[in-house]
C-alpha cells in the first residue's frame, strides 16, 4: 500500500458485497485488493462515465458483467470506492449522484442529485391545505451543521411532515436524519450541536477530501484503509456493520477524552452495547503503561459472554489481554471467595432465601397497616438498598418513593423482623448478595491500590445501589475511569433502583443519550412504548426519562397481539408465526419468550412436538454457539439479544412488571413481534389493541 494515497470504502460495497454471486465476490475482492496496492497502477483502466453529474466519478471493470464506481478526487490522491453493480445498473447509479465536502461540518456527502430533482418536482405545486415547511426558521448553514448536504438542502425545504421526513431518510446522513427528526421534536437546535459537541467554527476546505474523511461524521458511511491486510480482512467475510462503521455521536462518547464518569442512556436498539464495547477497545488500546486491566461488567452472565465475543471481533489480542469481562455476581463470588468468606452469596432468592423470610413472617403482625409485600420491598429497597445495619440507622433513613410514612414505632416493629431474618440467614452460612456487595466494598476500602484501571458497565439500570458503590470502590477517581450504558425504561428487577450520584458516582457534564433506534422496526417500537404509557421512568441518577425523542430508521409490519382460547391454539399459532418468518428468509432468527421457566418449557416441549428443533437459553450459555434458528428463553433472559423475529407468550394480566418484561422481549425484534395471551376468566382489555385477533 503507498504511503501518500488513501483509500476509502464505503460501507454500501461492503454491503453490496455480501450480496453478490460468490464467483463475482471473489474477482471483486482480487480487484480490490490489487487496486489496493496502487490505484494509480496503468492496469487498472478507469472509464469516464457519460452523463454522470459528477466528473470525479469513474468506472472499474470487475469482470466482463460488473463494474466497480470510484471517486478520485481532485487532488491528494484520495480514492474512494462507492457502489459495485451489474454494469447498466452501476452507470445509471452513478450518473444520478455527487460526491462533496459540506461546507459546514466538513463531512464526506454522497448526494442523489436526481432523487433532490424528483422531490422539487413532486412539491412544486402544493396544495392551500399543506401546511408550511418544517424548516423554514433555519438557515442553510444550520440544517448543514446538523449534516445535511448542501446539495440535499432543496429537498429538506419541501418537508411539511415528519412523515415527509422519513420518506427521506434513506437518502440522509444518518447524523441529518436525526437533527432534522430532533428538531421537529421540539429540540433547540444549539442544545443538539452541543450534546454531539459539533465544531462548525472552523474553517472547510471542501476539496480537502483526505481531511474529510477521517471526521467522525465521515466515518459513520466511509471506511478508511488503514493496512494491507485491512481490506481483506473486512471484504472477505459477512461483516456486522457496528464493527467498523458508528453514528458519530457514539464515535465521540467511545474516544473523548472525559475527567471522571460518564452516563450514556439509550432506548432498546439505540447501540448503547456496541458503543460500550468500542470505549474499551479504544482505553485498552491506550493502557500500555499500567499492570491493571479494564473491567467490562454487565449483569448476567448471558450478556457478558456475548460481550466477549464481541469484544473478540473488534479488538487485537493485545488488546483484549487488557480487559476483563464478568458479570458483577461472579466477580464478587470471585472477590470474597479469596478472601475466605465466611457465608455462601445466595443468588437465588427463591431457593435459599425466600423459606427463610416466610418463617420469619409467620411473625408479623397484621396490626401494622402495612401489607407482606410492603415489608420485603422496605428491607429491599431500604435497609438492603441504604446498607443499613442498625436500628438506629433504620430509624434516620431516608424512605423516598415508599408512599407511607412510618412511625417510629412502627419502624423499631418492622427492624425485630429485618434483624431477624439476617440472624437467621446468618446462621446457615448465607448473605443477600447486597450485603454481601457491601462486605465486597469494605474489603477494597482496606487495600492499598484500586483493583481496576477503568470500568465500562453494560446495563446499568439493574444494577442496586450497593452493586453501585462497589464498581466506584473497584476503580480510582480519575479521567476515564468508569462509563455506565443503560436505560431505565428496560429495568425489570424493580429493586435495583439507584441514583448514581447517591453512590458516589458524579456524572455532571458527563450524561448524554442516543436516540436513533438501529434494531426495531418503527412500528414494533411504537407499539412497545406503549406498553410503558402511565409508568414512570427514571434517569439512573435520580430524575426523569422521556422517550419521545426516539426513533427507528426501520419499518416493517406492525405487531399483533393474539388472544388464545387454549395452550394448544396458542401453540399453532406460534408454529405458524415461525413457519411464515422461515419461508421468508431460512436464515431467520426466531426468539420465543415467556415470563417464567415453566411457561418455557412447555412452549418449548410444544413447539418441538410439532416437528421444530428449538434450543433453550439457560443460564451461562452462548447464544451465537446454539446450532438452531429458534431460541426458547424466559423475558429476563432475553436481555440484551436479538433475533429476527419474536413471539411473546403471557398467561396473566399485564401487570407494570409484566409489561416491563414485555417490552424489553418485544424491543428484541428485529422486523416481526407477536405478543400471544392466554385468556383468563377476568381478562382485562389489551393494553394495546390496533390489531388483536382470536386464535381458537
């Protein structure tokens, strides 16, 4: 590869690329790579393409039937690879688009020239009835900053409608498509420049392609060569788009530089996990002086061995030697158990805790006006979520959100059972896991260096206030030092609620949000929110989430909710559902999801009595290692995954909880979602009901 050209490649031929006939993948690759080490080599015979409205446009010939289409700009050597096509359809592809530098932002722009030409011809008469343009308060160099090409700025004059908007957005910048739809939500335009820390003080040189191409905007659409083995590497296999190519807000929060923690919040589907991964990949490449590695944390141990084969497909060895993945539970396990603790961690609640709590309670006295359910949710949200280990401290502790208020003596009648119930768990060797986080944090409190150089934490919205304070006890104060992903409209273990800065986690200045959904479908995000309407949802630090700002690039069909008269009904309704998404596409992932294990299971038993192979998701288990197309899994286990389509079975009322766990199973569709309900003797009307049909 020579040292003064650069070569760039979009990421439509990497996706064209998959989609070619394999004998045509493998000339093209060749091409590529030859042209790779000289693009000014005398062999490569570069066509000028009549008609094209841009004159850097050139044509490659592939093989006798395709044609590759190069930009080579005007100065600097730079060559940018566009589109590869059957010959007639790459011409005609090129002759309709421009290739340029905005003026403003100073990103790479690809424009179609004719679909700008179509829309003014469309819009150039409208009707008294249309109301006015959507931008008309902005000047050109603001919808500019924002992303939009100089040349697209015509068209984005015509939009009346956000759905105007989105009929445009394949041809948008993904960063314009967002400002325009943020704008249009009610946002200042100065607070979206702001939150992407957007420069458009500085200078552009709008023939400076080489320059252009390395900004962050740029390179949400354009790859730049960065080795000789680089293009193969890509080219050669399926590539998951994330791995190379981010929305440029999420390029900035993986790389800035930060003086303390971070909070990224993001609805289901917006990239808050690839964006985690890319900030340790982007720490560890810089930790070449420190013996301390980085912890990546999530909450289950699912979701951290996915994120480690993530990991694996963005990061060199060197770099992954630097990081450690675990969820928290296991890392405390791990913790205590060096240190010979005394007490098992009792991670199942059910199983170790819960006899042991219900004897406690034959104790209880109904004469305190308060309900069973009321006085774990106080030990749990109270005592064990504020570390409390007194009576005294009980007394003083703050109670925010427990919608009764206690009297002191009440308090003193509620701690005999609390303190009772330790001494019992005690006494058979156990601990709550958030006391035993708690005994975790007073042993790194004695030791003389921080455990950790830096912590990424995935999910952060299970995470309790004691789990908390541990990851700020495993990492020191300082620049870089933790990044908390999360969103609270997916928290399912209602009593996980925190405030980071309560925790000692300072994260003014530091908060930002993502709000372009890359997963969902527009019409399943839609339907899913709804099942969030009444339920108020927090920031992680103790304020409010809003989710009006979010948005899908995707449409597709909308979701159904089906009402079954029988477990039987339901099951064929299901196969059928699956059966219809296979027949489309044999490569099709189809996640099917209930509440509880029992409900799995005889989903599951069903299903492969009908003559499909399923595979279950259990604890520990790597999804991407299960030879199968169908995934049975509870809603819990769900987290953090996707397929290409998902069916939802619930056999009772949607409670908020319930409807909590649907949302997150829902927003794990990539293109379909059914949600399938046993009816019930009190059925209660649907929480959403545009499309609900019978199966019987």
């Amino acid at each position: 590869m020579i040292e003064d050209v650069k070569i760039i490649v979009s990421n439509e031929v990497i996706k064209r690329m998959t989609a070619l006939p394999a004998a045509v993948q493998t000339k093209a690759l060749e091409f590529m790579l030859k042209f790779q080490t000289d693009p000014r080599s005398p062999g490569i015979n570069y066509e000028t393409i009549q008609g094209a409205k841009d004159k850097h446009f050139r044509s490659v010939r592939v093989d006798q039937n395709y044609r590759g289409i190069i930009f080579r700009a005007p100065r600097d050597n730079v060559f940018i690879w566009l589109h590869i096509d059957q010959h007639d359809d790459a011409y005609a592809w090129a002759t309709r688009r421009t290739m340029s530098v905005n003026p403003v932002n100073g990103a790479l722009t690809l424009t179609n020239v004719s679909f700008v030409e179509n829309t003014l011809q469309r819009t150039a008469a409208p009707r008294a009835s249309e109301p006015e343009p959507c931008y008309r308060a902005y000047s050109d160099r603001d919808l500019m900053a924002l992303g939009v090409p100089e040349a697209m700025l015509p068209a984005v004059r015509t939009i009346r409608s956000e759905g105007d908007l989105d009929a445009m957005q394949g041809e948008l910048p993904v960063e314009a498509y967002e400002g325009l739809f943020l704008l249009l939500a009610g946002d200042a335009l100065s607070g979206i420049l702001a939150s992407r820390e957007t420069r458009v003080d500085r200078p552009i040189d709008t023939e400076d392609f080489a320059t252009a191409a390395e900004r962050d905007e740029s390179r949400s659409r354009f790859y730049v060569v960065e080795g000789e083995n680089d293009l193969q590497e890509i080219l050669s296999a399926p590539l998951e788009q994330w791995r190379v190519f981010l929305h440029p807000t999420q390029r900035r929060l993986a790389t800035r530089s930060l003086n303390g923690p971070s909070r990224i919040l993001g609805g289901a589907g917006t990239g808050k996990t690839v964006l985690a991964m890319h900030r340790a990949k982007h720490l560890a490449s810089g930790m070449v002086q420190t013996e301390r590695k980085l912890l990546f944390t999530t909450f289950t141990t699912n979701l951290a061995l996915d994120i480690e084969d993530g990991l694996r497909s963005i990061c060199t060895p060197e770099q992954l030697k630097r990081i450690e993945v675990i969820n928290l539970d296991a890392l405390v396990f791990r913790l205590l158990k060096a240190q010979r603790y005394e007490h098992e961690i009792a991670f199942d609640y059910e199983a170790k805790c819960a006899p042991i709590w219900d004897a406690v309670m034959v104790d209880f006295d109904s004469a305190l006006g308060v309900s069973r359910e009321f006085v774990r949710d106080e030990f749990e949200q109270v005592v064990l979520a504020q570390g409390l280990e007194t009576r005294d401290a009980y007394r003083e502790a703050p109670r925010r959100g427990r919608g009764v208020i206690l009297s002191r003596k009440k308090r003193d009648a509620l701690w005999e059972l609390f303190e009772t119930y330790r001494l019992q768990l005690s006494a058979k060797g156990l601990k709550e896991p958030d006391d035993a986080y708690r005994d975790a944090c007073a042993i790194l409190a004695k030791e003389s260096a921080p455990r950790y150089a830096h912590a990424v934490v995935d999910e952060t919205q299970d995470f309790g206030p004691q789990a908390l304070r541990l990851i700020r006890a495993l990492v020191a104060p300082g620049p870089n030092d933790l990044m908390f992903v999360g969103d609270g409209h997916q928290r399912i273990y209602a009593k996980n609620k925190a405030s980071m800065s309560r925790c000692g986690i300072d994260i003014r200045g530091r908060a930002r949000k993502l709000y372009l959904n890359y997963r969902t479908t527009e019409e399943i995000r839609r339907e899913a929110v709804s099942l969030l309407e009444d339920i108020e949802i927090d920031d992680l630090d103790g304020g409010s989430d809003e989710i009006a700002r979010y948005k899908s690039l995707m449409h597709g069909p909308a979701p159904e909710r089906i009402q079954g008269a029988s477990m039987e009904a339901i099951r064929d309704g299901i196969r059928a559902f699956i059966e219809d998404c296979l027949h489309e596409n044999a490569d099709n992932r189809i996640g099917i999801m209930a509440p509880t294990i029992k409900l799995r299971d005889q989903l599951a038993k069903q299903i492969r009595e009908s003559g499909l192979k399923v595979a279950t998701v259990n604890h520990r288990e790597r999804l991407s290692r299960k030879d199968a197309r169908i995934f049975a899994m509870t809603l819990h286990r769900a987290k953090g995954l996707e397929f290409d389509a998902v069916a939802i079975l619930v056999n009772r009322e949607l409670d908020e909880n319930l409807r909590k766990l649907v949302y997150v199973g829902m927003t794990r569709a990539k293109r379909m979602a059914r949600l399938y309900t046993a009816l019930m003797s009190n059925d209660s009307a649907p929480l959403y009901a545009r499309k609900t049909h019978r199966c019987d």
